[in-house]
C-alpha cells in the first residue's frame, strides 16, 4: 500500500507537472506569436522609416533646387533692375546736360536778343517781356545749323 499511496502521490505530481508544462508549452506559444507580431511591428515601423528619410531626403533635394532657382531668379530680377537704373541714371544725366545746354543756349539767345534790340532801338527794353514775346523772331529754331542762322541775318539787313 505505500508503494501505492507512493506511485499514486507520484502520479498525481507528474499529472501536475505535465499539466504545467502544457500550461508552459500555450504560454511560450503566446509568447512566440507576440514575439513574431512584435518583429513584424518592427520590420514594418523600419520599412516606413526608411520610407519616410528617402522622402524627407527628396523634399530636402527638391526644396534645396526650388531655391537655388528662385535664389537665380531673384539673381536676374536683380541684375536686371540694376542696368535699368543704370540705363535711366545714365539717361538722366544726358538729359541734364542737354538742359545745360539749352539753358546756355537760351542765355545766349537772350544776349544776341538785347544786343539786336539795342542796335535796332538805341535803347535796351529787355523789361518788357510783352514787347519782348511780340516781336518777331530774329533766330531760328535751335535744331538749326549755324550756316541757317546766318543766312536768316543776312535777309534781315
């Protein structure tokens, strides 16, 4: 009867530890299908990693042309400006000359005017601007050569 109570102490303890290790064997197949999930996880996050660096990297390439190109536009308008103002300073100061030279011209015309007024009346009456925009002309247009204003005087003595 010990050898009973024995073998049936000890079956019952193998019947608990087999089913331990039943309980152990579901576990670790759990575990292994978490295991495998988590891998999974792991290789699809990396995968969209990856993904996600070559498309910043192409945003990075592409930003990077789309401003070396605006950068060259902004370049060219610039440039472009530049010559502009240039070309109008340039213009601007021919045009002050040409008004330098009018001016003088027309100083010059006033004093032949007097001169001629002098010589014609006895008297300088240069105060009268009336007078002075009613008479006729004694020169002619300043686009005129010289040659053309020389013979105006001569028709008029």
């Amino acid at each position: 009867m010990k050898l009973e109570a024995a073998y049936a102490e000890q079956d019952i303890e193998i019947g608990k530890l087999r089913t331990e290790v039943g309980n152990l064997k579901k576990h670790l197949t759990t575990l292994e299908e978490e295991l495998s999930k988590a891998k999974d996880k792991i290789t699809q996050q990396g995968s969209n990693i990856r993904i996600m660096e070559v498309e910043r990297e192409n945003i990075q390439v592409k930003f990077k042309d789309d401003l070396a190109k605006v950068t060259q536009i902004v370049r060219n308008e610039i440039e472009k400006s530049r010559e502009i103002m240039n070309k109008q300073y340039k213009e601007m100061r021919e045009l002050r000359k040409q008004s330098e030279g009018i001016r003088q011209d027309i100083g010059e015309i006033k004093k032949m005017f007097s001169v001629n007024r002098f010589s014609q009346t006895g008297q300088v009456s240069i105060s009268d601007p009336i007078n002075l925009q009613s008479s006729t002309p004694v020169f002619p247009l300043l686009n005129q050569d010289k040659k053309q204003i020389v013979r105006d005087k001569n028709k008029k003595k």
